[in-house]
C-alpha cells in the first residue's frame, strides 16, 4: 500500500511539473487590491490602444483579484481597471513589440469613490463579511465592537464560529478546527491557543478568515476547516505607530494597554507591538451527576466558583530587509509570559434518591501559574523572473514552558454520624514543548491562465510532562507515586504537495492539489512504564471548480480530505483530578480522524452566497464521560467514536437599510448524527444546529460609529454531550478626534447576559446536566492613539506553521 501511494504521488507530481515546460504565448497579468488590501473581484480589466484609447481587449479580475490577459497585437498600450464603488485606475503606458511579450502588473491598488450629494460626503460600503475564493472573510480593524476585545473574543463571533464547553473553536457547529496567525500554524493546543490569543488586542487584528475548503498548500489539519488571523500591516512609509488603552467592567475590573510601532524606510519594514493586560475569569458551576448501582449515593450536586486573575505581558518584533527589489529576508519573534493566580472552590454533596443525604465535600482549590511562549521565525521570499515565479522558505522555532503548583484543601462531613475528615494535597506540574518546522513553498506561472505550486515541509515535536503529586499526613509532605508521572512524546510529520491553478475559460476556473504527509510518533510514560507508537502514510486531495454562470451568478464546487490529530497531552495516561470525584485521563491509543468534505457554494449579485455542505469522518474522537457506580467517580477520556455525518447550509446576505446603515447577516444550520459505541452499547446522538448572526454597522452624525452584533445559537450535540441554546447581543460606539488620531470606544458584551452555557447527557443509565457562565456581560472603556501616520502603501509579506495548535501555547 505505502509503494502504491509512493508511485501514485511521483506520477502526479512528474505530470505536473511536465506541465510546467508547456509555456503558452505572451499575457499580461497582475492582481487588484483596494486599500485595506482586500482583492477585488469581477473588476473589469481593459486592455486601451493609443493614441485613440480603443478598447481592443479586456476580462475581469477572479475571486482572488488576479487576472491574466493574452498580449495583443504589436503597439502602445494602457490598461484601464474598473469596478463599483471605486476610482476608475490606469498603468502607465507600456509598448509591445513582440508576439511572446509578457508583463506582470504586480499588486495594483484601486481607491473606492467618494460621492458628494447635498454637500454631505457619503462612502459607498464594504461589506464587513464576504464570500470570496472557497472561505469568509470577516474584517475587523476600525470597528467599534474590536475596542477592547481579544483575538478570542473576536474569532468566537467571526461567521459560523462558536465555542465549546472545553473552549474549543468549533465552525458550523463542527469540531477540528486549526488557527493559523498572518498564515502560519499556531501549533498550540486548545488551552494555550486560547492563552495566546487572550493575549492578543482585537484591535491589531484586520480581518479573520474562515476557510471551509483549505488548499493543498496549507496543512492538512483541520477537519473543520482553518480560521486564519490576519494582523495589520506596516504600510505606511517612514515612523508611525499607535498606543492604546482600556479598563474592562464586570465581576473584575481589568486593565489593557499597548503600544506599536513600525518603522518603513528604503530597504528596512520593521515593526514592534507591547502589551501588558490583565485578563480573568469569573465562572460560576452547578453540576448534577446520577449514576445507578451504588447502595449509599447515587446523586452528586455541586456548586462551584472559578476565579482567576492573570497578568499577560507580550512582545512582538520583527524586520524584513529588501536584499534588492526581487529578494527578501525577516525575522520575527513572539514572547508571551503570563503569571495567574487562581481559585476552584466547589461544594458538593452526595445523596441517594432514597436513602437522603450520605456526604458533603467542600474542596478549596488554589493554583499558581507562569507560563513562557517564544516563538521565532526565519523567512526569506524571491521573485524569480519576470514572469512570477516565486520561491519562499519559512524556519520556525517554539518553545512553551509551563509550571503550575496546585494545593487542595478537601473537608469531607458524613451525615449519619457528624463525623469529618481533612485531606490536604497539593501537586506540581511542570510541562514544556520544543517545535522545530521548515518548509518551502514554490509557485510558477504556466501559461497565461495556469499556475503551479509545490512544496515541501517536514517538523518535529518532543513534549515532555512531569506531574509530581504530594499528600500531607501527620504535618509531614509525603510524595505519592501512585498519582504521578512523567510523560515524553515525540512526533515527526513530513509533506509535499502540489497545487495546480487554471483558467479554463471566461467561465471557468479550477484549482486541483495533492498533499502527503507521513506521521512518526511515540510516546512514554516512565512511572506506568507505558509507551505507544504511531506510523502512518496519508494522502489528501483537494479539489476547487468556480463556474461564472453569468456577471450576477457565480458557482463554487469544492472537495477536501483533513485529519485532525489529537493534540499531544491527549496521550498521556496520567490521572489528573480536578476535584475528589472528577478526573481526567488520556488515552494512548487515540487515533487521527479523517474528513470528506463536499462544499457548493452560490454567490449572487457579487455579495449574497448560499453554500451548502457534507462532511463525513472516521475515527472522530470527543471527550467522553464514563461513570464508577460503585465509587461515584467521574472520568473524563478522549476517545475514537464510530461515526461523524453533517449536512448543512450557511447563507451571507447583507443588507444596506439605509445609506448610513448597513446589515451583514450569516445564517447556519447543520445536521449532525454522532455514531460511536461505549461499554459494548451503541449508541446515537443527533442534533438540528443552526445559528443566526446579525452586525449592524450605523454612521450617526458628528462622525459617530454604532455597531451591533446579534447572535443566536441552537443546541448543540457534541458526542453524549448537548449544549443549549445561546444568544448574546454586543454594542460598541465609536468617536474620533484630532483629525482620526484619537479613537475612543464604549462597548458592552453580552448585554442581556443570554451565554449562559447548559449541558446535558443522558448515557448507559448515567446522567449529567452542567450550568455555567464565564461572565461575558461587561462593559469597557478603549482609547487609541495614532501618531506620525505615513502616506505611501508597501507590499508587506505573510507567511504560514501547524503543531503548535495541539501543544497548547
């Protein structure tokens, strides 16, 4: 089978780089940005004959703003590029003389048109969401809701994403999503995902995208799809920065602040970003449990209260230097430190439905946190020849460092005699990561309409983890051996793929890849003496087809297969307990999952899309509750369940109320059915999800920005687990002063306080219902202040990483 698969990927590749000697005749190509560097797709690209300005020629941009032209006859020419809403744009004159003659346009900026009506300036709208080239695009720089907010508070409201009950990014209602910052792999799992991006203002980000159908180039984790963090640029020539601040209201009262700079002359683009915030958590739990078979208890209740406190200093630098105009070199490095301070105090009491009351337990909880994030990057990026090749080549280093001193007070009260009893313990858990990647990307153009692109990347990963767990008896700290461990894990991935673009007609477009990627890894814990290994060989295709029906009908056809591997603490056996009756433990025998994704997407009138979907998946894993009758003993593993199926649909339809007002609604709804098996029983899970999402975007006079975010989410089914219904409504007014340099926001979160999370399952004769809230109803003051502003664009640079997401920093 592995031969197969090897000789399968050597003809592929030789076809295609076949392909690539089969140049064509002569084209004029280049891409249409306008100035937020957003592409601008179906402008009209004409091709003007001088000196009378005949049009002899002419097509529109693609989804991605690109466009190639075939080279007309011999002569003096200019090229005239047009679309709704902006400033009709032209290039300089060029002459032809030859008939293989070729020229690349590059990166071509269009302004959007300013109308004056009753000596009132009205600027026509952009859509905050849009549909373009397989993914959403949701932009979030200037608006008033941004102020104040983290990265994660705004990917949990970009088009289709929520959050799970493990704080886990879901799209459509689906779980396996990979988030990747300016391109590259996050490479953190789910706990130190979220940490980095609460350490992260909203406010520097520019828009985040939501990418259903992935391209071979990219990774191919993510079942779900890859929500992407796009952060502004230094574009401006010369020094230009900004500082910012804010002070958050709710349970806690939190501060942020930061500053920017970026520095942009000759061959240097250099840039610099320090925040220092608070962040919290104030999160209140009731948790019934049922469990049949034990004589004295069977009914556990708790109330708990989560607060924590923490201070998160970030820096992030980073220069690229022009080694001449075809040819660069950067660095960049990302530090992240965050020192917490925590409290888990539950109560709980066990009872039998009819024997009454049995037992209290009152657990006071407290852990201490530091936690260490670099990361740094290498990168250089070459353009070729003339024609657009470009070859660009990404090293990347990341180290996590976490250590987390934990000290559990436990009461336990027995009702039949008064009698009480005290356990003291306390742990230390000390976990860090260490992640090496390169890779290399090359792209070549064809012919005037195709283009090639191959790479290559290969990464490796060593996690290491010590738990040390100590009980105090007798005024005397003993160690405890049977609840520690020390857990190494080492993982390899490499790939290659290729990745093939076609214009096939005026109507047509297509997009073929494939990736390979072949997985080494093994694991050991050292006390269980237990240790598991993994090799395997996966192939990923994709497929992309865009039909232009005609100029306000355009269709999209996509197919993919994702994987979406564990993340690498998912393996350890360790027991963790998070309070005398709940633990959890990893599972060393969890499999990858594997995805089929189909995606019809319809976009009218350039802006309303309708997209419909089928996923189906193999070895799904979810984290799965297994009760003790005897004990009352509550665990919690990730385990592979049998099947995962979901059809849905997600339709974009925005809508300009009135010139001052403007609507971008997303409507989802999805089928899921669960499949899986647990102690020899099957069982089945299915569940209508649907959200709805509402951003109103309203100019009040004296310059005065309103925004509204409203959102309503349906049940969730996520394995034995069903998540109630949310909705929660955001409010943000902005106003700025001394000619736009000073921004000052006033917003409010979940102002109804509708996020209140509710949890049930009902499994093999066992019961769970969970109600919590994480104190999302707050309100923040946020000023910003922009100083020197440059005045001239410059192309800036993006690049892309993977394992970081399953590591958790």
């Amino acid at each position: 089978m592995m031969k197969s698969y090897k000789i399968l990927i050597t003809t592929f590749l030789s076809l295609l780089i076949t392909c690539s000697i089969q140049a064509q005749s002569g084209a004029l190509s280049g891409s249409l940005m306008d100035q937020n560097d957003e592409s601008i797709p179906f402008a009209t690209v004409a091709v003007m004959k001088l000196p009378d300005s005949t049009v002899v020629t002419g097509s529109t941009t693609d989804m991605d703003g690109t466009f190639n032209l075939k080279s007309p006859e011999s002569g003096k020419y200019v090229l005239r590029f047009s679309a709704i809403g902006f400033e009709s744009t032209f290039t300089p004159l060029f002459e032809i003389a030859t008939s293989d003659f070729r020229k690349d346009f590059g990166l071509v900026t269009m302004r959007e048109e300013l109308t004056m009506l009753n000596e009132v300036m009205i600027q026509t709208w952009r859509p905050r969401v849009k549909v373009e080239n397989g993914k959403m695009v949701m932009k979030v720089q200037g608006t008033a809701v941004a102020a104040g907010r983290t990265a994660f508070e705004m990917l949990s409201r970009a088009p289709g994403v929520s959050v799970d009950q493990n704080g886990e990014f879901m799209i459509n209602g689906k779980s396996g999503v990979n988030v990747m910052l300016d391109g590259r792999m996050s490479y953190l799992t789910a706990k130190e995902l979220q940490t980095l991006l609460e350490s992260m203002p909203a406010e520097n980000i520019e828009e985040i995208e939501v990418i259903h159908n992935p391209s071979a180039k990219y990774d191919a984790e993510g079942t779900a799809g890859i929500l992407n963090i796009t952060l502004t640029k230094n574009a401006e020539t010369g020094f230009s920065g900004s500082v910012y601040g804010g002070y958050r209201v709710n349970h806690q009262n939190l501060f942020n602040s930061g500053i920017n700079l970026n520095f942009n002359k000759g061959k240097w683009n250099s840039f610099a970003g320090l925040d220092i915030s608070e962040r919290g958590r104030y999160r209140p739990q009731q948790v019934v449990r049922t469990f049949p078979g034990n004589e004295d208890y069977n009914i556990y209740e708790q109330d708990g209260l989560d607060v924590n406190k923490e201070l998160v200093p970030s820096l992030r630098v980073g220069t690229d230097y022009d080694l001449d105009k075809n040819h660069s070199l950067g660095v960049m490095t990302n530090l992240i430190y965050r020192d917490l301070h925590a409290n888990w105090n539950t109560f709980s009491t066990l009872s039998h439905s009819q024997k009454g009351e049995y037992l209290k337990v009152d657990a006071l909880n407290e852990r201490d946190e530091q936690f260490y994030n670099g990361q740094f990057n290498m990168h250089y990026t070459g353009k070729l020849d003339s024609l657009g090749t470009i070859l660009s080549a990404d090293l990347d280093y990341v180290r996590l460092e976490n250590e987390e001193n934990f000290n559990f007070t436990n009461t336990y009260k027995y009702a039949d005699d008064g009698s009480e009893e005290l356990e003291l313990l306390d742990n230390i858990s000390l976990s860090d990561y260490s992640i090496y990647s390169a890779k290399m990307d090359f792209s070549t153009p064809l012919s005037a309409t195709s283009t090639l692109g191959l790479g290559l990347k290969a990464s490796k990963v060593v996690s290491d983890s010590d738990l040390k767990n100590y009980i105090m008896e007798n005024d005397q700290r003993r160690f405890d051996p049977t609840r520690s461990d020390r857990f190494r894990y080492e993982e390899e991935i490499y790939a290659a793929y290729a990745n093939y673009s076609n214009r096939l007609s005026e109507s047509w477009n297509l997009q073929a890849g494939l990736r390979a990627e072949q997985t080494f890894g093994e694991g050991r814990s050292f006390t269980m003496n237990v240790s598991s290994k993994r090799d395997y060989f996966e192939l990923f295709p994709n497929l992309m087809v865009e039909q232009k029906v005609s100029e306000n009908y355009q269709m999209n056809y996509s197919y993919s297969r994702r994987i979406e591997r564990p993340d690498y603490s998912t393996f350890n056996p360790t027991i963790f307990y998070l309070d005398p009756f709940s633990y959890t433990e990893g599972n060393p025998d969890l499999q990858p999952r594997i995805t089929n994704t189909f995606n019809w997407t319809h976009t009218l009138f350039k802006k309303y899309s309708l997209i419909l979907s089928y996923d189906s998946s193999n070895n799904h894993f979810l984290e799965l509750p297994a009760a003790n009758p005897e004990t009352g003993l509550t665990s919690y593993t990730s385990r592979n369940v049998d099947n995962f199926r979901s059809y849905g649909a997600t339709v974009v339809a925005p809508v300009e109320l009135a010139n001052f007002w403007n609507v971008n609604n997303t409507i989802v709804v999805n089928q899921q059915e669960f499949d899986f098996t647990m102690d020899a029983s099957s069982l089945e899970n299915d569940n209508l999800f649907y959200m709805v999402q509402s951003n109103h975007q309203i100019n009040l006079p004296w310059d005065v920005k309103f925004e509204v975010n409203a959102s309503y989410r349906g049940p969730v089914a996520h394995g034995v687990y069903n998540i109630d219904r949310q909705w929660w409504i955001d409010a943000g007014i902005k106003k700025s002063f001394l000619n736009d340099r000073l921004g000052v926001t006033l917003n409010a979160t979940d102002i109804f306080r509708g996020k209140e999370m509710k949890v049930d399952a009902d499994f093999l004769g066992n019961t769970i219902y969970i109600e919590q809230y994480f104190d999302d109803r707050a309100v923040s003051l946020n000023l910003r202040y922009t100083f020197n502003p440059g005045q001239d664009k410059k192309p800036t640079r993006q690049s892309g990483l993977e394992e970081l997401n399953r590591a958790g920093g």
